[in-house]
C-alpha cells in the first residue's frame, strides 16, 4: 500500500500565509517595510502569543518562516548595493571573526604570564584563603 503525506499542516499553513498577506498589505498602507509585517505575523501567531501553531508542527512551519524571511530580505537587495557594499561588510564580519580570537589570545597570555611562577600541583594556603574570600556562596 502506496504512504499518503501527512496533510494536517495544510489549515496552519494557508492560514499562516493569508494572515501574512493581510498583514504586509497593511504595513505597506502604513508605510512600513514588509518584513516587519512577517516579523509580526510569526510573533502573533507562534507559540508563545497566540499559540496557534503549537504541536509537531512548529518546527516544520519555523523553518517555512526562515525561508520567507531570508527569501524577503534577498529581494530587497540588488546586486549593485551588495557590491559597493562589500568593503564595509567585510571590515565588519572579519571584526566580528576575529576579534573573539584576539579577546582569546588576550586572555590566556595573561593567565600564562598570571601563572608563571605557580608550580604544578604547589598552591599556598594563603592563595587558597584569598581566593574562598573572594567567593560568594
């Protein structure tokens, strides 16, 4: 016997996108960026507002949401924008690689330098007292 698709995502989805529709057509009466409507949408109507797409679902009508999203936000951009955009976006996401590695380095040359002198295995009682009376149990 041939498997049937599991069609009970069909009422969700269909209302999920007829309430986007109603929803980006009134942003745009407003004047506002659609993709703040589909924001919206997604909030009112996940499961932490009006919880109508709760169940095993959600995941599914989630990953459906993400595709709208970045499929919106790849039309409002043109090829010619991104390109003369290209030195700024670089300069930033090569800052927010790389200056995590370079907080990194940072810290554990200061810890190395720190613990230069303390032998493996060798702590002073003294140390041991500073450090339980820094602590806040």
């Amino acid at each position: 016997m041939a498997d049937h698709p599991d069609l009970s995502i069909l009422p969700q989805l269909l209302m999920l996108l007829a309430s986007s529709v109603l929803v980006v057509l009134l942003f745009r009466r407003l004047r506002l960026p659609p993709i703040l409507g589909y924001l919206a949408v997604g909030m009112l109507l996940g499961p932490y507002a009006l919880n109508f797409t709760s169940g095993r679902n959600a995941p599914i009508l989630a990953d459906l949401g993400v595709v709208f999203l970045v499929f919106t936000l790849g039309l409002e951009f043109s090829l010619p924008r991104m390109i003369a955009m290209r030195r700024e976006a670089f300069l930033i996401g090569g800052l927010r690689r790389y200056r995590p590695i370079a907080g990194d380095a940072v810290a554990a040359a200061m810890i190395s330098a720190a613990t230069r002198d303390v032998q493996p295995g060798v702590v002073e009682s003294e140390e041991i007292a500073r450090l339980a009376s820094l602590s806040r149990y």
